[in-house]
C-alpha cells in the first residue's frame, strides 16, 4: 500500500518557504530544507521535481490570485467605460485596496515573489506584469476612442516607463516589510500623486 505523502508534504511547504525568504532561491538549499521538514534530500524529490517546482508550489497559488483580481478590475473598467462613467474609476481607488489587501493575505508569497525569486522564471515578475498592462492599457485606449472618447495618444515605451515606476512603488510596501496600517496610508498617497498624472496623460 503506498505511503500517504500529504504528512510529510506539510512539513516540506513551511520549511522550503522559510528556506527560500531567509536566503533567496538561488542560496537556498535542498539540504537545509530537508533537514528542517526532518527527511532526506532524496525524500524531497518524490514531492518535487527540483528546487524550482518547489519554489513554484509556494508561489503559483498567490500568482493564480493576483491574476483573478486582476481580470476582475479590467472586467469593471470596460464596464464603466461603456457607461462613459470613468470618474468612478478614479474616483474610487478600490483597485489599489483590494491589490493591498492581497498583498497581506500573502505577504511571505509576494515577498517570495518580488524579493526572493532570482534564478527562477519569475524573476522578472514586476517587469512581465507591466508588459501585460501596457499592452491592456493601449487596447483600454483604443477601445475608448471608438466610443468617442477623446483619449490622448501615448507612445508605447512612454508608457512601459510611467507603468514601470507604479508598479514598483506599489510593490515598495512587500521589499521594505511595510505593516498594513503604513502600507494603507502609502496606497493612498500613491492615488494622490499618480491618479492626477494618468488623466493628464492618457485624458481619461
């Protein structure tokens, strides 16, 4: 009868994420982790293929989040725009609290992920999302121009750079361990200074 591995799975997740924030992937060892989920390093590899499987199981859930959230908030920005009612979508700033309030549900996940992941294929993560988003920003433009809304244009290196330093002020409050109740207080001095500076330069 084959041995069920769930026990000793648990054992493995909260020693490899405490492995891999204490040092990095790169630094982390499959040997430390074995040691502190109490096992061999060869016990490690009937849960995961290699290192990066390992640190991919303590990251793919938060990713699979974000990125749900994410479809949420372009599902309700279309939803204004066909209702011409784009001062909401400014006015409410709800999309930089919710992204917030993920964060701290999964903060050791973001940290993980932002600070942690070098020599994996997230590395890149803040850079592969502003991609995405520019590239959903200027279809957001072109869609809003064919609804007559006088949209200003934008060239598209322009926008990888303004996109490119939001997306990493946001993601200052996991790099520097802000408590929520500063990181609350950062979110809204952040739609202070940027929210104005999209409507100058997209004319949303």
């Amino acid at each position: 009868m084959p041995k069920d591995k769930t026990a000793s799975h648990e054992r493995i997740i909260p020693a490899a994420k405490d492995e891999f924030l204490k040092k990095g992937f790169e630094k982390a060892s499959m040997r430390s982790i074995a040691s502190a989920a109490g096992m061999t390093s060869a016990g490690l590899y009937r849960h995961f293929a290699d290192k990066e499987a390992m640190f991919a199981a303590l990251i793919e859930p938060v990713l699979e989040e974000f990125t749900k959230q994410y479809g949420i908030f372009q599902q309700r920005d279309y939803q204004l725009l066909e209702r011409k009612a784009l001062d909401t979508m400014w006015d409410s700033g709800s999309d930089l609290t919710v992204f917030l309030d993920l964060i701290y549900q999964h903060f050791d996940g973001f940290k993980l992920l932002i600070c942690c992941a070098e020599g994996t294929r997230y590395a890149n993560f803040i850079h592969d999302f502003v991609m995405i988003e520019q590239k959903e920003t200027m279809t957001f433009l072109d869609t809003a121009r064919e609804r007559g809304i006088p949209v200003k244009d934008i060239r598209p290196e322009e926008l990888h750079l303004l996109l490119s330093a939001y997306a990493s002020a946001i993601f200052e409050v996991v790099v520097h361990d802000f408590s929520q109740e500063d990181a609350q207080h950062y979110m809204k001095t952040l739609q202070t200074f940027f929210y104005p500076g999209w409507r100058a330069v997209l004319g949303l």
